[in-house]
C-alpha cells in the first residue's frame, strides 16, 4: 500500500520568516506612529504654552497703560453728582494702538451714565492689532471698562468692573496660514473701581439720628447688605438740592422715601489694610516719645483714661487703641496727614506681645479732636486718617472681628477718614439732649453704625491723593476662556463671549 | 503488510535544509536587531519630546517665580538681573545660536542688549517689530540707576531633584536657565506728559532653557534653548509717589 504523495514543503521557514519580517515592521510602523504623534503632540503643547505666555504680556500691557493715568488728579471722591469738582466716572481715550491719548473725563451726562471709551481703538470701536512678544508668539487684547450708573435720573455715581481680554497666539512662524496658529484666551477680572463714599459697610449699615428720629446724609452711603435709616433721612449735599444716593445689596427700611436708592446687581468689597512688618511704630521717633506714658512700645499699644495727647503729623502703628478719657488731638495739617494703622493681632508686630487676640481695636471713647474740622466743606477730614487692619483671617475675611469706635464729644466736630473694611465699626456724634455735633469725613467698615444727625462726606479728598501705595488697576481674577474660532482674533463685537 | 516508505512524490522535508535554517535565522535576527534599534530610537525621540516638554515647564516655572518676586521682596525693583550676563559663544550671529547669551549685545557694560528676535532659532527673521534696531536694554543692577534686582542671569535646574541652584550638578542631567530683564518696547505707550516715570514700570522676562547631559549620559533632545518671554508691570505704579499724603492703601503699607 503506497501513501497519496503529500505536498512538497521545502522552504516553508522562508514563509514564516517573512510572517514575522511583516509582523515586526507593521509593530514598527505602529510604534513609530505613536511617537510621531507624541512629538506632534508636545510641539503643540509648547506652541499652547507659549500662547498662555503671550495673552499674560498683553493683560500686563494693558495694566500698565491704565496704571499711567495720573490718579492723583482725579477726583475718586463720590459725592453727590453736579458739583463742580466731581468726576463720576473717567475712562482712558486710546488710539488704535492702544495708545492713552488722554482722559474722557465727564460728569453725569443727561444720559445718567459715562462713556464707555473713546478713540479709534477703543473697545467695541474695533479689534485691535496684533503686540508680538518674539519666537513667533503674539497678542491682542481689548480693555473693558465695565461702567455701570449707580443712580437714577441722571444722578449718583457710576462704578466700574474693568476687565481685560486678552487672546495670546503663535503662529508657528506662518502669519499667512491663521488656521494653524495655537492660541489661548484670557480673561482678567479688576478689582471694581468705585469711587469712596460718605459711608460704606462691606455688611450692613445702619444710620440713627437724634432720639432715633431724624439724619442727613451729605453724601452717598452704600451697604452689600441692609440699609436702616430713621423715620426721617435725607441724603443730599452741600450744593443744595441734589441728593445723593444710597445703593444697597440687601434690603432697606426708612420711614420716609429715600430718593436715589439703588439696588446694587453687586457687592463691592474693599481691600483689607495690608502693613508691612517693617513698618516702624512712629515716622518719627520723636514723635512716639511725645505720646508721653500713654504709649506702650513694649506691647505697642496706645491707652489714655486722663490728660491730654497731641499726635503731630506723621505715621503710628499700635497693636490697639483704647481712649476712655482725656483728649487726643491730631495735629493735622493740609500736607501732612496724622495716619494712625491699628494692626492685626496676628501680625508679627503684635503676636508675641501677650495681648492675644485682645487687641486690634480702635476706640475712641471721647473721640479725636482734628485741628483741620473748621475746614470748609469739611475739607480737612483727610488729615486725620485711622485704619484698622482686622483679624487677618482668610475665610471669611468680612468677620468684624475686630472693634472700631469713636464716640465724639458735643462741640467737638468728629473729622477723620477710618478705613476699616472687616471691623464692626461704630461712630457716634457728640450730642446734647437736642443737638448734635458733626461728623466730617468718610467711614468704610465692615457692619456699620452711624449715630448722627448731620454727617458731611470729605469734599476734598482729591487734595490728597489716593491709592499710593497700589495701582487702582489691578487683576482681582483670571478666567481662560475657550479658543475663539478664527484663533486669530478676539470674538466681536463681545471679547469676552464665551469666558 | 509492507513499510511505507518514502516514494517519488511523498513528503519531500528537506526544505528544512541547513542553508535554509541559517537564512531563516538570518532574517529572523535582522528583523530583531532592527526592531530593537527602532524601539531604541522611538525611546530616545519619545523621551527627548518629554525633555522639551520638562524645559518648557522648567521655562514656565522661572516666569511664574519672576511674576511672585515682587510680592515677595514688595518691590518691582527686583524684576532685574543681579548680574550680567556672560558673553555669547559665537562671534557672530548663528542662524540657530545654540548659547543664548548670543543674543547679548554689548555683555558686561552700562550699555548691553537684548536682541528680540521673532524666532530665536532662525536669526535671519530679525526682531520683532518696534523694538529698537540695536536690541531692548537690559536691566542690571548697578546700571543706569538699577537696583535691587533679584534674578541671576543663569542658574541651573537638576532634572533629577527638580531643584534650582546657582552651579551645575556635578552628577545629574542638568538644564541650564537663562533669564534675562529688559526695558520693554514696542507695546503700548502712555502719553509721556501724564507719566515720564512710568516708562519703567513695563519690563520684558525672556526665559532661555537649555538641556545639559551630565557626564557619561548621552546628550539627546533638541540642542538648541527653548525661549518662552512675558512681560511684568509694576503693581504699584511709578506716578504715585510714595510721599503722597492721601488714603493709603494697598499691599504691604510701609
């Protein structure tokens, strides 16, 4: 018996072989695919990154160019609109390459609001051209000055929520080829820019007039929570006849109408005090061994119960302040200041002085009498300033968790600028059974009482520059917004559509 | 019954012949060594795109830390070099410099550069647009009324502690970071009357990052720098003086 013959297999390894040669190259073009687009990948990422890089250059230009305005010859005062010194809002004029040509300074025109910009490059006028920032990498960026009227009828104040947007690219060195530039938008929120009011309270305020009955408000107030005014307020101003306004975030209770209430769409937080460590006690040294046996420098706190203090003109920093009797005067004069800083009880300064969270206050139980209150228009209320730092805490940082109190003495008219935005804080007129003595100045706290009949914004804080020690324009928040299509330019006519 | 035997046409096995086997080996180990060569290189490539994505990072880094110096030292004056940078390598220009101090003009003196190039690697495209012809000054410390700047013109970032020091590791694979500060142009400029001191307050970081090997490791990845630049403005701006009487706030009252 013979077997069908069976197929010749010579040279099958060969076959095999070749399997494995195609099985290994296809593994090979996989592999190197992957890298490719791993490198592909990673160029995209740095040309991202370096787009990231360019729209941050064109956000700190634009800071820089509102920084040049010259904020000590603006008036930031609100007072009530119509007077003649006052601005309620200004707003820079560019040129198409974002060139501040000057200032759109206007009151309240009849429309009841301020321009939003002016110029061939301002916002909504157009887009704006393309800053290179070198290795093909670029950016354009739009200025918003997010006014908002504060009033109605064509009075009150107007704020604004600047913004800037700012679309950073490369263009992968082809400027022809916009489809394939890499870009990233950034959005950069500013702080809101409102000019001071008479009173502001981060939480709420509330006014009480002689007995509970009766208060006039030369200025605009204005709360991010309840306003509570007596059966009879009135804010108005010294012009005559114009009122002020009163914007509020929560609700409001009076016993009569109050003109010009706003609702605010918003809070508007102040920025806490911030004091450097190195900050001496005293400008002068001589001016702390003039406070005599009332000054503690060991626990850096100022105490009077009798006798009288005079501070001359210069800068003090106390871990607390605590007048129960006597008389404090501040020597004030139109161009020298008496600055007084309560700091925290966390600070360096005040820690390790025993105290422990004991300090940090200001109280004036007989008020401070300041040689600049016979000033007209209440002009000379800036040359005492009082600021209180607070408790420093993170969250919340609007705590009250610290006391400012000044209770004034009848006769003696109560003329000073406190900034204290996250202190409870208290004022009170010195009043007889009938009459009560004035408040002059500008109150910023945290949950605020004013016990008053008559107070009087300072008319003149113009005379004393604001804003020394930080650019009015500054980012309070960054958004990345999506990539605009094309990638080449910022969408219109809104920039920040999509953010 | 009979054995079967092998018969004319039945199974011929000697395909599986020496000559055969040793080609088949052969071609087996050529496609071997070149699958290891190519899984060698493909490694090499992917971890060089990882190298330029840590300079990248290594770049970034060093702008964020120039972004935080002011609040940390509570000044812009330390947005500047604290020494100058060294001369470059090449006497002239490359198309592709591979040292970055290259792109100093005049190093060393009152008067020394920046050049801005629009692309850092191919010279030949120039600078950017409205900075002056002869590069953007730098500032020094100790020149034309610069003080206080924090920044040394090169340090070095150890790949493998992700630390930045003052002189190479002497063991790590290093990259070398070149920072450079100059008076920024060619951006929006206010009008001069409202604010001649504000020219100072805008200033360009040009961050160079350049991959070291240590010794006995292979250099691999791109050799030339990768650039990456920002610009910084002053928070607290020069038209207000700090003798100003009025309502002080802001960072840090001194």
């Amino acid at each position: 018996m013979t077997r069908r013959p069976l197929r010749d297999e010579a040279g099958y390894s060969i076959v095999i072989v070749l399997a494995l040669l195609v099985i290994g190259v296809g593994l090979g073009a996989a592999a190197l695919a992957g890298v490719l687009a791993s490198r592909s990948h990673a160029n995209r990422d740095s040309r991202s990154r370096r787009a990231l890089q360019a729209a941050d250059a064109g956000i700190q230009s634009v800071l820089w160019t509102q920084n040049q305005l010259n904020l000590p010859s603006l008036d930031w005062n609100a007072g009530p609109a119509g007077l003649s010194q006052r601005l309620d809002c200004v707003v820079p004029a560019f040129d198409m390459q974002l060139k501040v040509t000057g200032l759109a300074t206007a009151s309240v025109n009849s429309a009841g609001v301020c321009p939003t910009g002016s110029g061939a490059g301002a916002p909504g006028n157009g887009l704006t051209a393309g800053f290179p920032v070198g290795d093909h990498a670029a950016y354009k960026v739009q200025y918003l000055p997010g006014t908002t009227a504060q009033g109605s009828g064509g009075v009150g104040r107007t704020t604004m929520n600047p913004k800037i947007v700012a679309l950073g690219y490369d263009d992968g060195g082809d400027t022809s080829n916009t489809a394939g530039y890499v870009a990233r938008r950034v959005e950069a929120v500013l702080a809101p820019i409102d000019p001071l009011q008479a009173v502001e309270a981060q939480g709420d305020l509330t006014f009480n007039g002689l007995l509970g009955l009766a208060a006039v408000l030369n200025g605009n107030a204005r709360t991010n929570g309840d306003f509570t005014a007596p059966p009879v307020f009135a804010n108005t101003d010294l012009a005559g006849g114009l009122i002020g306004s009163v914007t509020y975030g929560g609700s409001i209770s009076s016993g009569v109408n109050i003109a010009h209430k706003v609702r605010a769409a918003g809070s508007v937080n102040r920025p806490p005090v911030s004091i450097a460590s190195s900050k001496p006690n005293c400008s002068m040294a001589a001016n702390c061994t003039a406070l005599g046996p009332a000054y503690d420098p060991v626990k850096d706190t100022f105490s009077l119960s009798s006798g009288s203090v005079t501070f001359q003109p210069g800068d003090y920093v106390f871990c607390n302040f605590n007048v129960t009797g006597g008389t404090v005067t501040a020597a004030a004069t139109a161009a020298a200041p008496v600055r007084i800083f309560i700091d925290s009880p966390k600070s360096s300064r005040c820690s390790g002085n025993g105290l422990g969270s004991a300090q940090g206050n200001l109280v004036a139980k007989t008020g401070i009498n300041n040689l600049l209150s016979s000033l007209p228009n209440a002009t000379g209320a800036s040359g005492l300033q009082l600021y209180v730092v607070g408790t420093q805490n993170s969250s919340p940082v609007y705590d009250n968790g610290t006391t400012a109190e000044i209770d004034g003495s009848f006769g003696v008219i109560q003329s000073f600028v406190l900034y204290a935005p996250t202190s409870r804080v208290t004022v009170t007129a010195g009043c007889s059974l009938v009459l009560c003595t004035a408040l002059q100045g500008a109150v910023i706290g945290d949950s605020v009482t004013i016990n008053a009949t008559l107070f009087t914004q300072d008319l003149n804080l113009s005379g004393y520059p604001l804003y020394p020690g930080l650019g009015a324009f500054h980012v309070q928040q960054y958004v990345e917004c999506p990539v605009p299509s094309p990638a080449s330019d910022l969408p219109s006519p809104d920039p920040t559509s999509g953010c | 019954m009979s054995h079967l035997r092998l018969t004319g046409r039945a199974v011929e096995e000697t395909g599986n012949s020496v000559l055969e086997v040793i080609i088949a080996m052969f071609l087996a180990l050529a496609v071997i060594a070149a699958l290891a060569g190519a899984y060698v290189r493909n490694s090499d490539t992917s971890l060089a795109g990882q190298r330029q994505s840590d300079l990248l990072s290594i770049a970034e880094r060093q702008i964020e830390s120039v972004r935080q110096i002011v609040t940390q030292n509570g000044t812009f004056n330390a947005v500047a070099l604290n020494a100058y940078p060294s001369a470059g390598m090449d006497p002239a220009l490359p198309v592709n410099p591979s040292d970055p101090n290259d792109f100093v003009l005049n190093p060393g003196t009152p008067s020394a550069s920046l050049l801005i190039e629009s692309n850092y690697n191919h010279t030949t495209d120039g600078q950017i647009s409205n900075v002056p012809a002869g590069g953007e000054p730098l500032l020094v410390n100790g020149a034309n009324g610069v003080s206080g700047g924090q920044l040394p013109p090169l340090q070095y970032f150890d790949l493998v502690t992700s630390r930045l020091t003052a002189s190479p590791p002497p063991a790590d694979a290093f990259a070398s970071v070149y920072t450079y500060v100059t008076q920024a142009s060619g951006v929006t400029a206010g009008v001069a009357s409202s604010c001649p001191a504000c020219a100072g307050d805008l200033r360009r970081v040009v961050v160079a990052v350049k991959l070291q090997s240590s010794p006995g490791h292979a250099a691999f990845g791109a050799n030339a720098p990768l650039y990456t630049s920002t610009l910084v403005s002053n928070p607290i701006p020069s038209n207000q003086a700090s003798g100003a009487v009025g309502l002080r706030l802001g960072l840090n009252i001194k």
